[in-house]
C-alpha cells in the first residue's frame, strides 16, 4: 500500500472517528465544560460545517440530548469519499 493510499485513510478515518465520538457526545448530552470535550466539538464543527442546513437536528422534548443529522450525514459523506479516493489510488498504482 502507497504512502499516500496509508496517509488519506489515516486521515479520513481519524475524521470519521472524531465525528462519531461528537455524535455520542451530544447524543448523551455531554457538555462542553470539559477540554477535551471542547477540543472534539471544535475540531468537528469544521468537519460537519459544509452539511450543516441539510438536516436539522433531532431534540425530543424534555431531553436535553440531541441526534445530530448533520454529524451523521458528514460520516456518511465521509466515508464514500474514503471509498471512492481509495478506489482511485490503488486503481491508479495498477
């Protein structure tokens, strides 16, 4: 496997990753107080910024849990790009 094949699905899986943890996050009402909570929202607000709009997100009344349609959205959109770049790569290294 080339480096680059190994870097994009480092990379896209660490995206894919921190996007499900957010997920569960807000899915158990995780606040923000905490740094490394922080840290993940901050990170994923750039990753799941270009489908934000798409879909609203879900909040049941008197839960303070949310389910992020975006966040979901962004893992899925993700992963095909994954896919479709790895198929690619390794189409193009013969």
């Amino acid at each position: 496997m080339s480096f680059i094949l190994r870097l994009v699905n480092g990379l896209l899986a660490l995206a894919q990753g921190l996007l499900w943890v957010r997920f569960a996050l807000k899915l158990f009402a995780v606040g923000s107080s905490n740094a490394l909570v922080a840290w993940v929202y901050k990170i994923t607000k750039i990753l799941r910024t270009p489908f934000e709009g798409i879909f609203p997100d879900l909040m049941i009344r008197n839960w303070a849990p949310v389910i992020e349609l975006t966040t979901l959205l962004a893992i899925v959109v993700y992963a095909l790009i994954h896919f479709i770049i790895g198929r690619v790569i390794r189409a193009s290294e013969g």
